[in-house]
C-alpha cells in the first residue's frame, strides 16, 4: 500500500527549529540580564507607545457606545455572534415598544372614550414613535462610528501588532548572532574545534550577522510606516466622531418633536380653565365648578389669599391691596354656586364667600344672588 505524504523541507524545518530555540535562549539571557539586547530608537519607542494607547482607547469607546446603543449584554452578544457567521441580525422590540403597546392596549381596555383611555392610547403612539427613532439612531451610529472603529482594529491594528512581533523575532535573531561573534572572536588563536577553525566560524558568524542586521532593518522600516498611518487614521476617527455627533443631534430632535407634539395634544384633551390675573400675571385656575349665573372660578374665592374666618379689621387692609388687584375670567368658564355673607364691617367690593372647605373674599361684581325657592346642594 502506497501512502503519499506531503514533501517536507527538512533543511527548513531544522533551521526554523534552530531558529525558535536560538530566540528562546536569547530571550531568556535578555531576562536574567546576562546578555545585552538591541534596543529601539527613540523615534520608533514614541510611535510604539501611541499605537498601544491607540488601541487601548478605541477598544474602550467602541464597547462603551456599543454600551450605550445596547444596554442588554445579552443582545451585544448575539448580534456580535451573528455578525461573525454573516447573518441578519433578529429584530426585537425596545422597551420604548413594548411600553407603547402596553399603553395602547390599556386605553383599548379602559375605553377610547374616557379620558385616560385617549391620553394612553396617545402617548402609546408616541412611544412607537421613539421606538422607531431609536431603532434608525442605533442602526446609523453603527455605520458611521462603531463598525469604522471596530474595522481599524481588525484590520490596521492587527497589522501593526502581527508587524511588531516579526520586528522582535527579528531582533533577538540579530542578537543572538551578536553573541554569536562575540563567542566567535574569543575563540581565535585556539585550536579548531569538530573539524572548524576559529577564523571560519567568525567569518561565518559575522556573514549570519549581516544578514540579520539587514532584515531587522527592513522589517523596522516596515513598521514604523504602519505606525506612521495612525495618525492618517484618527483623522478618519475624528470625521467619524463628528457624524456620530451629527445623529445624535437629529435623534435627540426627533424625540423632542414626538414629546411636544404629544404634549399639545394632551393639552388638547384638557377641559378649559378660567384664568385669574394678578398684578398683570396670568395665573391658571383650578377646574371648573358646576351652576351659577356669573363665571367665577373656585380658585378665586381664595381672592386676596384667605382661608379663615374674616378679620374684624379686614376692610382696612383691602383698601391698599385693591390699588393692583385685578382679576380677568375666561368668558368660556361655566358658573359655580358658593354661600356668600357680608364682610364685618362690609366692604363695598367684596362678600365673604364659602365652597365646601375653600372661603375666601368674592368679587360683588361677580356675584349674583339666587333665589330662595332654588334647591341648591353643595
């Protein structure tokens, strides 16, 4: 039986075995401190640093807007699944909708025509509105932020980093063969050792030496114009930082057009109010009272900010605060019937008046007197 096996250099095999165990060996000089290593230039240390800080601060704000965008780790998890396997991502409903259909079927259940079934049914809609908006933010920031980000450091970043560590192989390569010479040269006026004179292995260790000096010098050239392109980079993240601003701004306009849109329509809904007027200050009016002749809220029987019985020196301190005390009804207002009695002593402008716990001063102007045989019940 023929078994074909797959051609193997053995000549390579051995030197990247020697290779991987000349590096080891090196390294672990390097780390006793028994042996001197090749150290970077200044230049190449700096732009070494900031592709490290680089990195480590986009991977930071990539996850914290993916964050933001989608609190549930949970759902981070799956769409990052189903993007590595290149399908679609599911589609689920934010808690914006799941409260917009709670509150839509609640006004359903507690009745179109009430009130409250109306306002429900209003802000539920409101809130699939938000729902949406939220969907298109997340879906747009993705594409013009986080996918830009997340692309760099897949691509670039890893580049540079898979870049580095040949760089470093390089380097322990080039300095284990410095102490290849070195060894070399203290062995000259010795005696040939297996058959090799001193003078041939120097030579060949110095050859070994030129080579390695000449590859890690190529392959330092190479990184450091992949360390160059960062800053080409995060002129791109700034543009990129800018049309994320740019969604932001719109999302944040969209909702608060929804959420004013809706607040005029629940302000819509509202029963009209009289309005009491203070020192030329519009003041809102509690809601209106039931069967009278003249309209004149219920707040307003509060008049001049009494709530106990009147005072017997009353009529003097009226005088100064009817100077800038003007009140202004909605002619829309409906009547409200109260008890009134006369001030002691009386006041020509105003009457004492009473509505369940609420007394106060009446303006007479806006009072009219019912008659008896009505039955009125308060």
């Amino acid at each position: 039986m023929n078994i074909h096996l797959p051609n193997f250099n053995v000549k390579n095999l051995v030197k990247e075995a020697g290779s991987t165990i000349s590096r080891v060996v090196q390294l672990t000089e390097e780390k006793l401190g028994t042996t001197e290593r090749t150290e970077y230039d200044l230049h190449f240390q700096n732009l070494a640093e900031r592709a490290d800080v680089t990195k480590t601060w986009t991977e930071k704000i990539v996850r914290d807007t993916e964050s933001v965008l989608i609190p549930n780790p949970q759902n981070r998890v799956e769409d990052f699944i189903f993007d590595k396997i290149e399908k679609s991502k599911p589609k689920r409903l934010s808690n914006l909708e799941h409260l917009a259909l709670d509150m839509i079927e609640a006004g359903g259940d507690f009745g179109q025509d009430l009130p409250y079934g109306q306002a429900l049914i209003k802000a539920g809609q409101a809130e699939q509105k938000l729902g949406q908006c939220e969907h298109d933010f997340i879906a747009t920031s993705g594409i013009c932020f986080t996918q830009p980000l997340r692309k760099f450091l897949d691509g670039e970043m890893k580049t540079i980093g898979k870049e580095r560590g040949i760089l470093e192989s390089k380097r322990l390569d080039l300095d284990a063969c410095k102490t290849r010479v070195k060894k070399a040269r203290s062995m000259l006026g010795q005696q040939s050792k297996d058959g090799i004179s001193p003078e041939a292995a120097l030579e060949q260790a110095e050859r070994d030496l030129r080579v390695a000096q000449a590859e890690f010098d190529r392959q330092s050239e190479i990184t450091k114009l992949l360390l160059d392109g960062i800053s080409t980079s995060q002129a791109s993240h700034l543009r990129h930082l800018h049309a994320f601003i740019q969604t932001q701004v719109r999302y944040y306009k969209q909702c608060g057009d929804v959420m004013e849109q809706l607040q005029r329509e629940l302000a819509k809904m509202q029963h009209p109010k009289p309005r009491l007027r203070i020192n030329s200050e519009d003041v809102d009016g509690g809601p209106p009272s039931s069967v009278s002749m003249h309209s004149c809220d219920s707040d307003s029987l509060v008049g001049p900010a009494l709530d106990s019985d009147p005072d017997p020196d009353l009529d003097k301190s009226l005088t100064n605060l009817l100077e800038d005390f003007h009140i202004e009804f909605d002619t829309t207002a409906v009547s409200t019937v109260i008890f009134v009695t006369e001030c002691s002593p009386i006041n020509e402008d105003y009457m004492y008046g009473k509505q369940g716990l609420m007394k106060g001063l009446v303006p007479r102007a806006f009072v009219e007197m019912l008659d008896e045989e009505h039955d009125v019940t308060l």
